[in-house]
C-alpha cells in the first residue's frame, strides 16, 4: 500500500494499467480482424423434378451447383431415351400437356358459367324489383287519383 503512494508507484501501477489496456486490444484487433469461416447448411425447399420419360438422365453439373438458384426454364440435363421410339415419349408429353390445358379450359367455362348464372340471378331480381316498383307506381298515382275525386267531390258538396 505504501508503494502505491508514492511517485514510483502510481508510475509503476500506471504502466500495469496501460500495458494491460495495450494487451485487451491487440488481442481483441486480432479476434475482429481475422476472417473466420464457418461451415454451415441452410436447409431450403426441396424440389423434385420428375419427367415421364423413361431412360436416363444425365446432369450437367456446371449447372447444379451448391448455394445456385435455378431459374424455370432452366436445362440441368438430358435423357437419354432407352425406348424403341422416341415419338412415343414426345407424343405423351404433348397428350399430358393437352389434358393439362383442357383441364385449365374447363375449368374456366366452370367459371364462365358460375358468372353468367350469378348474373342471371340478378337480372331475374332486377326484373322483380322493376315490376314491384311499376305496380308501387300505378297503386300511388291511382291513390292520387282517388284521394283528388274525392276532394272534387266534396267541394261539389260544399258549392251547392
């Protein structure tokens, strides 16, 4: 304690201070400064890619790579076809791809047609509501009509 109080020792523990300072901060520069890697996965969705067409298939590696994201429309390979005719292959894509639009067609007739009954519905409701507002109309103007001859009666009454 005594060492502390005097002038070499605050120099001393001074020098302790700033020498350990010093070391904390190199040690932390060189923790921050280097580059540290990591190997890590991310797990991302999984996407099968199936084709009806028998044979095998060849990748082309230089496309499917790790971390790549493939775009719709992208070639990753070929199929060797190891059927007789190949025609046979193209000619069921074609049929899958026909009952695929057909499919897409009837389901927008499906549609069509949900509108046009939806509409139908309300011009039938419109019809209705038109000929209840003309015979609202006609019993109003004969109200009119009736309530004015009663009033030109009665002032007939009075005149005489």
């Amino acid at each position: 304690m005594k060492l502390i109080k005097t002038a070499s020792g605050k120099i001393l523990l001074s020098i302790l201070v700033l020498s350990s300072l010093f070391v904390i901060g190199v040690r932390l520069r060189r923790n921050f400064s280097q580059i540290r890697s990591v190997q890590a996965f991310v797990n991302g969705e999984i996407i099968f890619v199936r084709a009806s067409i028998p044979g095998e298939l060849e990748l082309k590696s230089e496309k499917i790579k790790l971390s790549n994201q493939l775009e719709k429309g992208t070639q990753i390979g070929t199929i060797k076809s190891t059927v007789e005719n190949p025609r046979v292959s193209v000619l069921k894509i074609e049929k899958q791809q026909l009952e695929t639009r057909l499919q897409d067609f009837q389901q927008q007739i499906s549609g069509v047609k949900q509108q046009i009954q939806n509409r139908t519905k309300l011009m039938n409701l419109f019809k209705q509501q038109t000929v209840t507002q003309r015979m609202l109309q006609l019993k109003y103007a004969q109200q009119q009509i009736q309530q004015l001859e009663e009033e030109i009666a009665r002032e007939q009454i009075r005149k005489k």
